[in-house]
C-alpha cells in the first residue's frame, strides 16, 4: 500500500469485477466520479514522488501527509442516486487540496450556492434590469518561477480597473477569478483572469457617457498593468502585445434560453439582467466558476503533470486569492451566515423525490473505492449515511472546540503568571486576548448543542459543562478560582477528546 500511514485507506479493498459499480448502475454522472477520483490519486503520486526527494525531513514528511489527504480523498461515498439517475454525495471526507479537481469543484459549487444566497439581496438594493458583463484579461506569459509575483500585480490591475471614472459609476460588482494554463513557451505559463460583472443598464447605451469599446477595455487594462508593474519593479513593454495592448475579450451574457437556440433561423439575443440570477442562476454564474475546476483533455496542456513545472506552479500559487469577489457581491457574502448542516432539508429533498409515484424512489448506497479503480456499491440506508455525516460533523465541531478549550488555558495561565508579577499590562492584554477566544468558544458550543451533542454527553458522562467555559472573563477573579476554570477545563476537554468517533 503506498500511503499505509493515511488513516482514510482503510475501507480500501479488493472487489471482483463482477461487483456492483457506479457506471455500471446507469448513472449519468458515474464514469466522471470514477475519473476525478483516478485523478486524485494520480495527484497524490506526484507529490509522494516529490517528498521522496526532499532531503528536509520535516518538509518531505508534510508533502508525505499531503499526498495522503489526497489520496484518501473521496475513498469512501456515501451516495443517493435520484429519480433522474444522478448521483449526488451525501457524505465523504475530502482533502481540500487547491489541485484536486474533486474539491475544486465542490468549493466551486459553494459559491455558488453563496451568489445563490444573495440575489434577493442584490435585487433589493441594486436594480433588477442591471446587465452582466463576462471578460478575460491577460498579460504576457511569464516564466513559472514569476509566476506569484505576476498573478499579484495582476490582482492590483484589475482593482485599478474597476476603479476607472467610465466604470466606477456602473459598476455595481461581481467577482472576477485566477486561471493558469501552461504557456506554449517551455517553462513559461498563461495566466489571465475572468471576471462576471453587475453593470447598470445605462452602460450598454453604446452612445452613452459610460459605454466602452473592446479597444478601449484594452487600452484601460495595459495602463493599469502598465502602472502596477512600475510601482512592482517588473518589466513591461508595450511592443510586446499586438497594436501595443494586452488582450481582453468582452461579452454581454445571454440568457440560457437565448444561447440554447442560437443556431435557429429566427434567433434573437436575449440578455440576462440580475433578474436572471434568481431563475438561471447556474447558467449565468458558471461563466465563471466552470474556470476553478477545469479539466484539459488535451494531455500535453494538462495542468497536472510529474514535471517540473507542475512542482514549481504549485509553489507559487501558494497563498494566492484563486477567487474573489468586490463591490456590493463582498457585502453581501460577508453578511451570510455561517453554514449549517440541516438534515430535516435534506429528508424533506429525498421525501419529495420518493413522494411522486411515477418515478423510481432514491436509491442510498455506499460507494468504496476499489483496485479496478472505480467505485464499488453497497446497499445503504439513509438514517445510516445521515448518521456518518452528523457524526462527522460533531467530531469537526469536538476538535475545534478542543484547540479552544486550550487555548483559553494558556491564557489563564499567562493572567496567573502576569498577576503574581504585578504586571497588570499584560494582566489586561491577556483578559482581552481571553475574551476574544471566549467569544468563538461561545458560537462553537452553541453549534454542538445544536447537535444535540451537549445533552448526550451530559446524559452519559453526568458532566455539566462549565459556564465559565463560554462566559466572559471577569477581572476580579481571584488565582485559585482560575485555577479551578484550568482545571474544568482540562475535564471538559478530555471528555470532548474521549468522544471523538464515539456514536451515542
């Protein structure tokens, strides 16, 4: 087994071919599944590949951890197929990696999910006949190892952009993502950025004060990568880019029904208003977000590569904003609410499915990864894949709580140390930093008691959870009552370690 440290490998087994699989149950999204996942693993070889010939232990040991987050990622599914023969994930443990195309594509859908969130919003506080702009800028293919310092100065670019006198008045907001490919130069690369923007309707007046020409987009974006790569000490020549300025593509969005039917001989452009967000939502927003989870079919353009160009563009994108959003888009997204996992929607989706008799009822099954690099089925319930989703939820919760919990115990030590000292700066600095924990400690437990999680380990352990736990800190305390909060603490922390993967 290549990563027999990584934990997520143990439901890896061997199946018969003869065993039920995912393409083989007809439905329509299987063989992807099946091809995302061989990606993932072919992923986490790279990296393995790489840890193998770092000399630091310390770094090979980490890339080593990484390749098996990956490799373990989606090993084991628990899995609904619908009516309509679409397989969608009820549960699985992810690795998150920016490179896997698998958890590409759910942060992908997350956000969607969040513009979804927000159009009643926009269209409140906006107007609803506001149109939507899809653009691509580009710059000069860098060299991979410059590669940071470009997607940085690009970055500042297009905030300069956005902030030109024809576009600042329309521009209502939107958000705009990194896409890199491999340059057609060797060791080069082809970064550019697409963007989605909320214009008022006035703009598209091309005889109007606000309305720009592709030529004048173009024009706009050189000066402003022009004027940020001074300010950066990077290079930049007008002679590099045809007719002295960088390529942009600009195109007004249509509506679904409008790209649907435009081979028809009585076609007519129809384009889509913020109004359209709430009905095609998924249309207009996937302009986008379609680019953060791409996949090449071309081998030779692919991304993901056992090369040396692969290794060093991992590197540079470390730390870099893939996706961001600006205007009233960041406002409102910054007021939605922390998700929350609710199984009653979840019932009530399946319930609905299974309530129309003309249809096949859902289906639940475990999906496990297997040596014939596809997922093998296994019968499942749904109160059974519900409870490995909640149970995965409260030990995410537990383990947060955790790292809380003794957090606040090293700064009720710091007030016990800094008050024997008598200095009661750091004394007051420390109750500050206290609170502020106390704070998250307080909305995090409040997620655990909605989990009903609370009450179980009260009913079993006869453990009261401390009220100084949540509450805040009050100065007049004496040392050995904050001894005692310590000590309680420590209590509450080991029965949250104790209860970790343990189903009451």
């Amino acid at each position: 087994m290549l990563y027999e440290n990584n934990k997520a490998l143990g439901d890896k087994v061997k199946h018969t071919r003869s065993a039920r699989t995912l393409e083989a149950d007809a439905t329509r999204n299987g063989k992807r599944l099946n091809e995302r996942k061989a990606r993932g693993i072919a992923l986490s070889k790279i990296f393995y590949a790489q840890a193998e010939k770092i000399e630091n232990e310390n770094l090979a040991l980490k890339m080593k951890k990484r390749a098996g987050r990956i490799y373990g990622c989606c090993s084991h599914r628990e899995i609904a197929i619908n009516s309509e023969r679409y397989a969608y994930t009820l549960h699985t443990h992810r690795c998150k990696d920016r490179n896997c195309v698998e958890c590409q594509r759910v942060r992908a859908f997350v956000l969607q999910e969040k513009i979804r969130a927000i159009t009643p919003s926009l269209i409140e506080r906006t107007d609803k006949s506001d149109g939507l702009i899809f653009g691509t800028l580009t710059i000069k293919n860098p060299h991979i190892n410059e590669l940071k310092d470009y997607l940085k100065l690009m970055s500042r670019a297009f905030a300069r952009l956005m902030t030109r006198k024809k576009l600042k008045g329309v521009v209502r907001g939107g958000f705009r993502c990194f896409e890199v490919t491999r340059g057609n130069i060797k060791d080069h690369c082809h970064p550019h950025i697409h963007f989605l923007l909320q214009i008022a309707r006035s703009y598209f007046n091309n005889k109007g004060l606000y309305y720009m020409r592709a030529e004048e987009w173009a024009e706009e974006w050189t000066k402003c990568l022009e004027a940020e790569a001074k300010k950066a000490g990077l290079p930049f020549d007008r002679a590099d880019y045809p007719n002295g300025r960088a390529f942009v593509k600009i195109l007004r969005v249509q509506t679904a029904e409008s790209v649907k039917n435009k081979n028809k001989k009585d076609y007519k452009k129809q384009y889509a208003t913020i109004e359209d967000l709430q009905t095609e939502g998924d249309h207009v927003v996937n302009y986008i977000l379609k680019y953060t989870a791409k996949e090449s079919e071309n081998s030779e353009k692919a991304l993901v590569k056992n090369d040396q160009w692969f290794i060093e563009y991992d590197k540079q994108i470390k730390g870099i904003r893939a996706i961001s959003f600006f205007g009233i888009y960041k406002d409102l997204i910054a007021e939605l609410p922390p998700f929350q996992y609710n199984e009653e929607d979840i019932r009530a989706q399946i319930e609905c499915e299974e309530a129309n008799e003309k249809r096949e009822k859902v289906r639940v099954y475990s999906a496990v990864w297997c040596d014939d690099h596809q997922y093998v089925l296994s019968d499942q319930t749904l109160d059974e894949a519900l409870n490995k989703k909640r149970l995965n939820i409260v030990n995410t919760i537990k383990r947060t709580l955790k790292v809380q919990i003794e957090n606040q115990n090293i700064s009720l030590n710091l007030i016990i140390n800094s008050m024997k000292n008598k200095d009661y700066k750091i004394t007051n600095d420390a109750i500050i930093e206290l609170n502020k924990i106390k704070a998250r400690t307080r909305k995090t437990f409040e997620r655990l008691e909605k989990t009903g999680e609370v009450k179980n380990l009260k009913d079993v352990y006869n453990y009261e959870f401390n009220a100084e736990l949540i509450n805040d800190f009050d100065h007049l305390f004496t040392e050995s009552e904050i001894k005692q909060m310590i000590q309680q603490n420590k209590k509450a922390f080991e029965i949250l370690d104790a209860t970790i993967n343990c189903p009451f």
